[in-house]
C-alpha cells in the first residue's frame, strides 16, 4: 500500500529505525536512510532495506545535533524524491540525576530526541499538504506520557515530541482530503524494546548478574506483560498508521507498553 511513496526514517542504521525502514520497504516505499554508523553498518543497513522489498532504499547523511545538515538532508531527499512519510526515530538517552547531568548532554538529547523533528516536520509538511498525503510518525516513548527517575533531558523530549506532534496534527488537520489520504501526525510511545539504547540499563540492572536477570528486573520494575517488545513490533505499529484507512487517526500518542501507562 505504499508503492510510489517516499519515506525518511531518521535514526535508522540501528535498532527499531532500520526495523521501520524495512516495514516501510516491504510494503513497497522507497526509503531514505539515515542515522550515525561505521561506513559498513550503513551498507548493511542500506542493504538489508532493499532486501525487505523497498523500490529504492538510499543513506543521507546528517547529524540531526546541526539543524544545517538536517535542511540539507531534507533537500538532497526531495531532489530525489518528495516525501509522503516521515518517520522521527533518531534518539539518544543517558540516565543519570538530574543535578549531575552534563549540560553539554542535556542540549545534545533535546536537539536529537526533539529538535531534530520540529526541523525535519517544518521541512517535509507543506510538501504533504500540497499533495494531499503525508504520515508523519515520532517514535516518542512511553517516557514521553509518564515520567521514570534519571532521565530529565530524555523525559522533556519525549514530552516535547508528544506535544509537538499534537501541534502539528492540528495545524494540518484540514489538509488533503479522504480520497487523498490526508496528513496525519502520530506518535508511538514503547515501553522496552530490546535494542542497543537499553543495554546499559540491562547491565545496570544485572547488577553483574546475568543479562537475563538484568532484563526480568526491569521488566518487573515497570511493564505489565513482563515481556519486551522486538524493534519489529513497533514497525508494525507504525506501519499501521501509514494506511490510507487511519486517515482520521491523528494527534494520538499510541502506548506498545505491555500495560506501563495503564497502571
Ligand atoms: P538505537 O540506539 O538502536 O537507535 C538510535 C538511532 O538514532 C541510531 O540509528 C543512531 O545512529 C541515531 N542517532 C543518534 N544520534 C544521532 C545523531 N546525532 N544524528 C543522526 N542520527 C543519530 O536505539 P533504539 O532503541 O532503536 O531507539 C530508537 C528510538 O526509539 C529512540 O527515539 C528511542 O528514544 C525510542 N525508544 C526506544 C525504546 C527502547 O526500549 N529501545 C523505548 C522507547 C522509545
């Protein structure tokens, strides 16, 4: 249901990202990649796109701390090929209290985590509203409904890009119409999703016990279903607000949390 459509997952070399691009690549979009990684891992990346099914799948680099890059990326994307879905899933976290946060790292998440999408939304959405279709996707966190201990900086952008994406879903409301598809602005909030972000968490709460336990511990400390998500389960949440049906789906920010913001 995406053949002839375009997207930009940023923060996709990795984790839950490239398992977007892929998703999104399957269901037949051309995929633009980006995100940090060695010169090998971005080839894999690229690769592993084309070979979920995507039309096209091409890396454009831009370290989404400098909003210059970011305008570059976005018209280097557009000379290749307009966007119809955008997909905010760059994001960088570090749990320490708040007092002894470095305050180099709480400008550094705040321009990855939200920054980051403001830029490339303001960029990519008078495009979709000209024509009519455009998703828009934030991979916010359950972090950006409820808050957790030693994650200012993280938890402020995760309520930032909750409440950016509300804005924006207002603002283009009105655009395009059933038939076209509309534009709609969503946000899906995980809870643990066992991804490279989380190991230093793991570890943390192994506390030199095994990763398995370290994994329980967390689970029970906060999700429900004691179950973590795989990166592939979040693509498929996002993949769904990417039909043409959820046209009137928008300003919602959707838990995949095994129960965590239900308690
Ligand atoms: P990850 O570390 O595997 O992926 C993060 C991606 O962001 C990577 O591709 C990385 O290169 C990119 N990135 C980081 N800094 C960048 C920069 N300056 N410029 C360009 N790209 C940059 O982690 P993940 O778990 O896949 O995280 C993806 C998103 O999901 C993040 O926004 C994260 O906050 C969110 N999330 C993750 C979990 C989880 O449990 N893993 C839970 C809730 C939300």
């Amino acid at each position: 249901f995406l053949s002839g459509r375009t997207a930009l997952v940023t923060g996709s070399t990795s984790g839950i990202g490239l398992a977007i691009a892929r998703a999104l690549g399957a269901a037949g979009a051309r995929v633009a990649i980006n995100g940090l990684g060695e010169a090998g891992q971005i080839e894999a990346a690229v690769s592993s796109v084309r070979s979920a099914g995507a039309r096209d799948a091409r890396y454009f680099e831009a370290d989404l701390r400098q909003p210059g890059q970011i305008e570059q990326m976005m018209a280097d994307i557009n000379t290749w090929s307009p966007l119809d879905v955008l997909v905010n899933c760059a994001g960088v976290q570090h749990a320490v209290p708040l007092e002894d946060m470095p305050v180099d790292r709480w400008d550094m998440i705040l321009a990855v985590n939200l920054s980051s999408a403001f830029h490339t939304m303001r960029l990519a959405m008078p495009g979709m509203a000209e024509r009519g279709f455009g998703r828009v996707v934030n991979i916010a966190s359950v972090h950006g409904l409820v808050a957790s201990v030693n994650k200012a900086p993280y938890i402020a952008s995760k309520f930032g890009i909750v409440g950016l994406s509300k804005a924006a879903a207002l603002e283009y409301a009105r655009a395009g119409d059933r038939k076209s598809g509309g534009v709609t602005v969503n946000c899906v909030c995980p809870g643990w999703v066992e991804t490279a972000l989380i190991e230093p968490q793991i570890e943390a709460h192994a506390a030199g016990d095994s990763r398995e336990e370290g994994i329980r511990r967390m689970l029970a400390e906060k999700q429900p279903s004691q179950r973590t998500s795989m990166p592939e389960e979040i693509a498929d949440a996002v993949l769904w607000l990417c039909r043409p049906q959820s046209h009137n789906l928008t300003g919602t920010s959707i838990p995949v949390d095994g129960g965590w913001t239900a308690q």
